[in-house]
C-alpha cells in the first residue's frame, strides 16, 4: 500500500476521507497531521484523535499551524461542519489516544527524510502545515513522493467567494507557496468535488450494516452536512446529499483514471478582490510574464466520473 500522511481539519468530509482511507487495502495511512480551518487547530487535534480511536486505530495525530500565514484568521465555519466539526456530536466516549508531540510541519519533515520518495501527502485543508513544512526542510519537493491536494477551482465558481474555494481563501499565501514548490502536485478542486454528490442515505445503509460507533459517528456527522448543503443548493436537496469534497483527493489517488486531467500552472491571488482565487495557465496560451512561465505545473483535475466515484465511496466504507 502506498504510505500517506493525511493533512486535516475534521471537519465532515474529512471525517469521511480518513474512514475512507482507513479502510481501502490500497492506503496505509501513517500521520495525520492537523491545522485551523473548518475548527480551531486543537478541535481539529482532538477529532483526528478520536476519529481514529473509535475506528480502532493507533496512528500518529499532530498538532498543527492555527493561524494564516499572513491575513488574519476568521472564526470556524460552525454553520457547515458544527462547532465540533463533525455535525455537534451530543456526546463522545472516552478514548485514550494521545497527541503526538511534534508540530506538523516537523512531523512531515521526520517522515520525508526517514522515508525519501516513499511517501504520498493528501492535503484536505488550509496549507499552512506544507508551507511550514517546505520553510523547515526545501528539499522536502524531492523527498515526498507526490502531494494531491482538495483545494482551488478553475472554472467552477468559489464557495467562499465568486473565485475562492474555502481552503485556498483560509490561507492564500501557504497556497501560493505549496503550488509554485516543485512537486509532483495534483489539485483536486471544486471543477470535480462539486460534481460528486454523495447522498446521506449511503450513510445510513452503511451505519445499519455495521453497527459500529465510527460508522454511527460519520452518519451522524454528514446528515449535519448535508442539511448544510441541501439548504443551499436546490440540485443537492433533491438527493439530500452533500458534497464529496475531501474524500475525493483519496479517490484520485487509487483510481486516477476516473479523472479528467489539464496541466498548467496555479497561482493563487492573495489580496484584492479576487484573494484566495487560484488561476490556471492554461496549455497553448502563451503567457511569459514573470510569476507564470517560471512556475512549475500542477495537474488539475477538470471532470471527475461521478457515479464511479459514489460506488467505490459505498464500497469501501461499506
Ligand atoms: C473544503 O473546505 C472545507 O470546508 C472542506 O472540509 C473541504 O476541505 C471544501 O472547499
Ligand atoms: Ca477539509
């Protein structure tokens, strides 16, 4: 199985990638590393704890970034993902999983140096931790296998503004530095997770068949979420759904094929009107300004077979 740290801020979808990826044959999931974004850096700390605790899992949780880089940090989405991030649980078990001590950043470093080209990272949230990351350690491009990110869009309106999507907006800055770094880089954005509706009864016939607390958790979770959702996007409430977000940055990385890929350049803006919006060069233009023909290219993926991707999620978690 391929190695992965997975960089997160559970947050519902992100809840429903780590069970995802914890339970694909294909994915050995060997971090987690946590930042700020859809809750605060300790909430997102404590659901990676617990996430995995319940499912019966010991794997390294660490404590990352809790501010952007540079513009100041916002309050938590609580209207999406709950004040806990995953849907207001009305209590938790007591579990006894313990944080790992280091910072994300040097966690990510530990690991690339201790197993060079060995190691995927998927990339969920704000990118603060990668940024730091590459700070602590610019070799860090080689060192990791390759990085696929749940971030940005192109064509696809923004969800936090008419350009931005909600993990690039969080911390434009670390965004621009982790797309102009030199990896081999995949952006899974809203051109493709926007496409993937998941529908709530999925989670239900899965809770049902296991009748397990990580599986009642995640149900519980997304039915918040796809309120969420259903309340504001018409197409989504006639499936009652949400979208899949997340989950679909693990999709890309077992079964690539299920997606249409473009490869240019991604810079993000990060002031201005258009702050947080990430802009593709796009191939046979010729664009060679400073700033653009230097920079290295990310795939990005641009359609996304969606019914595909709703069948392996069920498979799986099922
Ligand atoms: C992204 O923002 C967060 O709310 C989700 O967890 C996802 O990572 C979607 O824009
Ligand atoms: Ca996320």
């Amino acid at each position: 199985p391929t190695k992965v740290i997975f960089d997160t801020d559970p947050g519902v979808d992100d809840a429903m990638a780590l069970y995802f990826a914890l339970a694909h044959p294909a994915i050995d999931v060997v971090g987690i590393t946590t930042t700020f974004g859809n809750v605060t850096v300790e909430q997102a700390a404590t659901n990676a704890l617990y996430l995995t605790a319940i499912a019966g899992k010991t794997i390294p949780v660490t404590k990352g970034v809790a501010t952007p880089w540079v513009k100041p940090g916002e309050a938590p989405p609580a209207f999406i993902h709950g004040a806990d991030g995953l849907g207001n649980l009305a209590s938790r078990v007591a579990t006894s999983n313990q944080l790992d001590p280091r910072s994300s950043a040097q966690f990510i470093v530990d690991m690339a140096r201790a197993h060079p080209g060995e190691i995927t990272l998927v990339a969920v949230g704000p990118l603060g931790n990668l940024s730091l990351a590459l700070k602590l350690e610019p070799q860090l491009p080689k060192l990791l296998k390759e990085v696929i990110l749940m971030a940005g869009t192109v064509v696809e309106p923004g969800n936090v503004s008419p350009v931005a999507e909600a993990n690039v907006w969080n911390d434009p800055h670390a965004a621009d530095h982790v797309f102009t770094a030199g990896w081999k880089l995949t952006m899974v954005g809203l051109d493709v997770t926007h496409r993937v509706i998941v529908p709530l009864a999925m989670f239900k016939k899965i809770a049902d068949k296991q009748k397990h607390i990580a599986t009642d958790v995640l149900h519980h979770a997304v039915s918040f979420y796809a309120d969420f959702y259903s309340g504001i996007y018409p197409h989504v409430a006639k499936i009652h759904g949400c979208f899949g977000h997340d989950v679909l940055a693990f999709i890309y990385l077992v079964n690539p094929e299920l997606f249409v890929i473009e490869s240019g350049a991604i810079r993000v803006a990060t002031e201005g009107i258009a702050n947080g919006q990430t802009m593709m060069k796009r191939k046979d233009i010729f664009h060679p300004q400073a700033g653009w023909a230097d920079k290295p290219a990310t795939q990005v993926c641009m359609q996304v077979q969606a019914e595909a991707c709703n069948t392996l999620l069920e498979e799986v978690l099922m």
